[in-house]
C-alpha cells in the first residue's frame, strides 16, 4: 500500500514538473531552442495542429542564434509563417526555399528581466499544481481517517511524507528556475 501510494503521489507531481519544463521552455533566453516554437497551433488541413517534430515540420537549432523549420509539405509552409507570426512570440520566420528560417533577436536587459518574470510566473503555477496534489493527498487521508480505515499514527506518518514529497518536488523546481535564471542573465 504504501509503495503504491508512494508511486502515484510522486508520478502526479512528477507530471506537474513536467508541464513546468514544458512551459518554461517556451521562455525565450536569447538561445534557438525548438521549444521557443514546437508548442505553436498551426492552421493547416482544415485543423490545428502543433508544430513540434514529427507533426508539421522538423526543427532544429542551426546554431546559437538560429532555427530552420523544415516542413514535412510545402503547402503548410506559409500556414507555419502565419501561426508563428500569429502567436506573437517575437519571433520574425522567414521563407528561405523549402525550409524556414527564424532568427534569434539579443535580449535587451528590460526585456530579460520581462521574461524573468514571466519564468517566475510559471515557476509558481507549477508549485500550485504540486501543492494541489498535496491539497487532494491530504484530503484523502482526512477521508480515509474519519471512516476510520486508517489510524492516527498512519495518517500522521503519511501526512508527513507527503510533506517531504512536497518539499523534495518544490525543490526540484526551484532548481528549474534557478538555471532558468541563469540562462536568461547570460548575455
């Protein structure tokens, strides 16, 4: 029981990690990262569809200041131009051939700190989810204390460790934002 509960505590804060990552991806740092785009809804086969790898187009990081979008069909490429100029990244796609071409403006030091603010923003959405399963963990074991399916001791133990699992996920995000941090203040 307690390994299985272990297990789907962790794995649901893990996950709320894991939408943080994503979400602090699209956090420009003055570096070409696919993540800067992939996540962009594109208007293309009468639908929406993302733009990231194995969808649309590939992307990658040509260099430090770079992207090249290469779409799987040539017909979506003006649909990719649209959704990205659409999507208001900052970010100024321009057709080159087949392929597309993004490049990487400098960051000026107002907008790092702009964009230092918006990595913190997200950083503390993600520790609201995390305290969410919490919030639930806690509410479960009140449930399950009252109907009298758990004992004190064990409520109390299990409340406690899921406290330290908080703890332990909350740091691990913080971490996320600290390099973040650092990423952005890089000139």
């Amino acid at each position: 029981m307690e390994d299985q509960f272990t297990h789907d505590i962790n794995t649901r804060m893990q996950k709320c990690i894991e939408v943080t990552k994503q979400d602090l991806g699209t956090v420009r740092t003055g570096r070409a990262t696919s993540a800067l785009v992939e996540h962009i809804d594109i208007a293309a086969y009468g639908g929406s569809q993302h733009l990231k790898v194995r969808e649309l187009a590939t992307i990658t990081a040509a260099d430090a200041q770079s992207l090249t979008i290469h779409p799987f069909d040539q017909t979506t490429q003006e649909d990719i131009i649209k959704g990205i100029l659409e999507a208001n990244t900052g970010l100024n796609p321009v057709s080159d051939g087949d392929i597309i071409r993004i490049k990487i403006p400098q960051l000026s030091t107002e907008r790092r700190g702009e964009y230092l603010k918006l990595a913190k923003a997200k950083l503390e959405a993600g520790r609201i989810m995390i305290r969410q399963v919490r919030h639930d963990e806690m509410a479960k074991l009140k449930r399950a204390y009252e109907v009298n399916e758990i004992g004190e001791d064990e409520k109390k133990r299990k409340e406690k460790h899921i406290q330290d699992m908080t703890d332990k996920h909350i740091e691990e995000l913080d971490q996320l934002g600290r390099t973040k941090e650092q990423e952005l203040m890089q000139v």
